[in-house]
C-alpha cells in the first residue's frame, strides 16, 4: 500500500473546522473497525455488492466505446472490491483504490495480493477532498457508499474532474433518500447510527456534478429496499480541466 501526502495542487477550499474533523474523525474510528469483517457483513452481501455490478457496468459502458487501455481511481474504495473485479476482468485497466482508513487499503491490498492480481490494481491511503494524483491522470472515477462521509462534496466533485482525461467518465453511487423508503433507511436509520453524515438529494448532486463542469449527466436507481442512486458524468472530449 502507498501512503502518498495530500497534493498541494488539489482544488483550493475552506479551512477544515472542527466539525468536518470530527465526522472525518468518526468515519475512521467506524471503518477501522470494520475493515477486519467488511467483507462478511450483511451490508457488503445485500446493499455494496449491487454497487459494484452497477460500476462495472457503467464502465463496460465507457469501454464499449473508447476500446483503449484505462486507468480506473476507486474513491472511497474500502476492502478493494472493484479493483478486484477489474483486476479479475479482460479490459486493459489499471485499478487504484483510495479510502482515507490505513486498515481497509491493508485488507484490499491483501485481497489482490492473495488473487496473484498485483500487477493490475493498488491501493493508495488519503482524503477524497484532497486527492493525491496528477491532473488528467484517470479515464474512470468511481465512488461507492462513501460520498455520504464527505464535509465538503461539491469541493470532492471538483477534485475529481480534475483528475479525469477528456472522455474521462465519473460514476457515483450513493443513498437515494428521495422517496420515502429512501428517507427512511438514510436520514433516519443509517444518520442515527452514522451520526452527522449527509445524503445529498440527488438535484443537488446533479448540481455538484453540473458546476464541475460534467456534461451527459444522467442517473439511474438501483435496490429497491436500499434505493442507491447511480450519477454518471462525462468530461467533454476537448477539456481541459
Ligand atoms: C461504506 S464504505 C464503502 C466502500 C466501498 N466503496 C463499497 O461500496 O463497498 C465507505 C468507505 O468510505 C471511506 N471514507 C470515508 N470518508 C472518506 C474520505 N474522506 N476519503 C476517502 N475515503 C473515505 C471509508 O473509510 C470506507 O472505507
């Protein structure tokens, strides 16, 4: 696993407060915790895994396309499972994984040690706010169940463009707490036991995405009793970030 510093050139923002520390504060005392038995959780087999099926079938889209090798970043990435998947796969794709928790980027690298898959993916430990990577440096960006954590998601959003190519390709899967079942299971269920998370409307997640300047954007739900909402973006082929 690389630990690589926060990259001095990421989109500039507001000083962090004691609030944004406290929740990034929490979510590394909650997932440090379950790094060790995230992938045996009830979770992982009935609301993360349709995650993962959706992701690489936004990317199969992308690669139905572009047909040349890629570079996929997993933000938020937890114990690897995507970078396993395209591991695993027959695309010409080089997986990174980023998640702000030590433990999960160890129990991922171990995963891909362990499956002979090395050479395909790495995992790399830092904040999704200040992302550790050149400017135009990834084809694909992906995040899963974890954009929720984020004090400051229009700046990650930001970020996030400019790591991506032109005809680079955002995929973010997170709560859709815009019907009824949604509201409950993520601003009461999922909010009282992580407490101070924010679940985005999906309108105001269409606004981060449309003020980073990503164009094609369009979403679809997934999961009926765990609504997840799929955004994908597209980066315009002559952009420059
Ligand atoms: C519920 S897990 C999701 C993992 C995986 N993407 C999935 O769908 O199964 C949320 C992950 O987000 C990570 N996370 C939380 N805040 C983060 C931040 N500021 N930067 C990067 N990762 C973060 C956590 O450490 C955790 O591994």
């Amino acid at each position: 696993m690389d630990v690589i510093d926060n990259n001095p050139t990421s989109t500039p923002r507001a000083p962090a407060t004691e609030t944004d520390d406290a929740m990034k504060s929490r979510a590394r005392v909650q997932f440090e915790k379950w790094a060790g038995s995230y992938d045996r959780s009830l979770f992982h087999h009935f609301i993360f895994r349709s995650s993962y099926v959706a992701l690489m079938e936004e990317i199969a889209k992308w690669y139905a396309v572009h047909q040349r090798p890629f570079r996929v970043l997993d933000v938020g990435c937890g114990t690897g499972e995507l970078a396993a998947m395209l591991a695993k796969s027959d695309w010409p794709v080089e997986a990174v994984g980023m998640d702000y928790v030590p433990a999960m980027c160890i129990a991922a690298s171990a995963k891909i040690s362990e499956g002979g898959l090395g050479t395909r993916a790495r995992f790399v430990a830092g904040d999704s706010e200040f992302l550790p990577f050149a400017d135009a440096s990834f084809d694909i960006i992906t995040c899963s169940n974890s954009f929720h954590h984020y004090p400051h998601q229009q700046a990650a959003v930001h970020d996030v463009r400019r790591l991506l190519k032109p005809e680079g390709r955002y995929v973010l899967i997170d709560g859709f707490r815009d019907n009824v079942i949604g509201w409950f299971v993520f601003d009461v269920m999922v909010s009282h036991f992580e407490d101070g998370v924010y679940h985005a409307p999906w309108s105001e997640i269409d606004g981060y995405f449309r003020n980073a300047g990503f164009t094609n954007i369009h979403r679809r739900k997934i999961n009926l009793w765990s609504p997840l909402c799929v955004t994908i973006g597209d980066v315009a082929a002559q952009s420059t970030s």
